[in-house]
C-alpha cells in the first residue's frame, strides 16, 4: 500500500533525521506531543498518519525520501535546487532561475 511506504520514510526521517534533530524535537517542532507522533508513524491501533504533517516532517528532519518516493510514484523526479547567490557564476545562475 503507497500510504504505507510513505508511512515507513516519515517514521524513518524522525528517528534518523539528516540534519541531526531528535524525535522529539520533531514532535515539539509539529506542536504534537511526543507519544502521539510516534504511535502514528508507528500505526498503532487508533492512530494515523495524517497527510497533513508529511511536509513539517520533511522541514522538521531535512529528509526528502518521502516526496521522493511519491514523485517516482508519479513517474517523475524531486530535485532539490541549490541556492543561488551572487558568488554563483552566471550559467548556474541562469539554470536555477530557468528550472524555477
């Protein structure tokens, strides 16, 4: 089941979060207590994950594996752009702006 899956990358992304941040701090991130986080990406009985906190996990943890998983699903790809500044030579520049 796809909503599964994508269950499984958000509770991974939380327990392993790329940029370092505890579970809990996810869950005081997202304004939800501790438990209650963990028993909907756990799917314990009467809980769910709700579609609605996908997104704040993936901010919350810097992981992208789950819209990765959806895009590919779709038939397409998740790229992150890199910022631009200044110190970007021109051909980057021009890139990223023409991608957006």
């Amino acid at each position: 089941m796809q909503d599964e899956q994508i269950r499984i990358l958000c509770q991974h992304a939380v327990k392993y979060a790329p940029n370092g941040i505890s579970a809990e701090a996810v869950a005081y991130t997202l304004g939800m207590r501790y438990a209650t986080l963990m028993s909907q990406l756990s799917a314990q009985p009467g809980h769910k994950l709700g579609a609605e906190i996908v997104l704040p996990i993936m901010v919350a943890t810097g992981c992208r594996a789950p819209i990765r998983h959806m895009a590919a699903e779709l038939g397409g790809v998740f790229m992150e752009l890199p910022p631009v500044s200044a110190r970007n030579d021109a051909a980057t520049q021009g890139l990223v702006a023409s991608v957006r």
